[in-house]
C-alpha cells in the first residue's frame, strides 16, 4: 500500500470513499444526506489542509485529512472503503495523520468521532475528552478524543 496526494480530479470519488464508509455503520438515508456537505472533499481543502490517499494495485483504499489551528490539528476525516476495513488502511492512515500533525508543529490531534469508530480511535492512543456537537446534525453529541502528540 501506498500513500499519496490526491488529484483535484478524484474529489468526487474521494467524497463518495466517505460517504460508503459512512453508510457502513448503518445511517439510514436521511442521515447520510445530512452528513453529505460534511463528507465532500473540496478543491480548497487539498490547498488548505493535509490530504492523503491509501492506494494500492486495488485502487484507492481510503483517505485522511488533518488541519491546524494553533497547536492542535484536527482529525477532519478518515474513511475506508468498506470492503477493506480490517487491512489495516485505517491503522496506516491514522499514523500518517499524528505524524504529519506532529511534523507541522502540533501538540495533539483531536478527533470527532462516529460513536462506531470510537474503538478505533481509543485503540491508536487517543483518549476520550468529553463530547462536541456534530457539524451535521444539530443536538447530535459526538465523542471527541485527544491524541498528544509529544
């Protein structure tokens, strides 16, 4: 497996990655269509974040993204195709994220998660800090973990 930059043409396909990864917990439609604008990669998210794909001679296996503010990045996203969940794309991906949040001056990642992707999380080091509200849905409360990054 390989992890490379994204191309500006693949933003639909990238966004579509996150949506199946999504609909795998189980979110009925009306849910999906809620997170959809959340999901969606932009042009000014490639110029304005870290983004990376996970490729391998399957094709494209999943992607992160990682922003900054101050000295904490932000987890902003991390899919997997869900027919490859379990090859250990998000393990890769997750170490790639610390690392370039690290690199470029973070202290910790902190992460929103799905509650399903919240074993995840706990498993790669990060521990639990409390709630956030979703950016999708209103009053919907979310786990929000903190990864130091020393």
């Amino acid at each position: 497996m390989i992890l490379r930059e994204p191309k500006p043409s693949e933003l639909r396909k990238l966004s579509s990655l996150c949506l199946r990864s999504k609909a795998h917990w189980g979110y009925p439609e009306d849910m999906l269509q809620a997170f959809k604008r959340e999901l969606t990669i932009r042009k000014k998210d490639l110029d304005q974040h870290a983004i990376m794909v996970a490729e391998d001679k399957r094709g494209i296996a999943g992607v992160v993204e990682v922003s900054k503010e101050g000295e904490d990045a932000i987890l902003e996203k991390l899919f997997v195709e869900p027919k490859r969940i379990g090859e250990g794309t998000g393990y890769n991906l997750y170490v790639w994220a610390c690392r370039i949040a690290r690199d470029n001056g973070a202290k910790r990642l902190i992460i929103d998660a799905d509650p399903d992707a919240a074993p995840f999380y706990e498993q790669m080091g990060a521990v639990r800090a409390g709630e956030s509200e979703s950016l999708s849905i209103p009053g919907r409360m979310l786990p929000r973990y903190v990864h130091p990054l020393g």
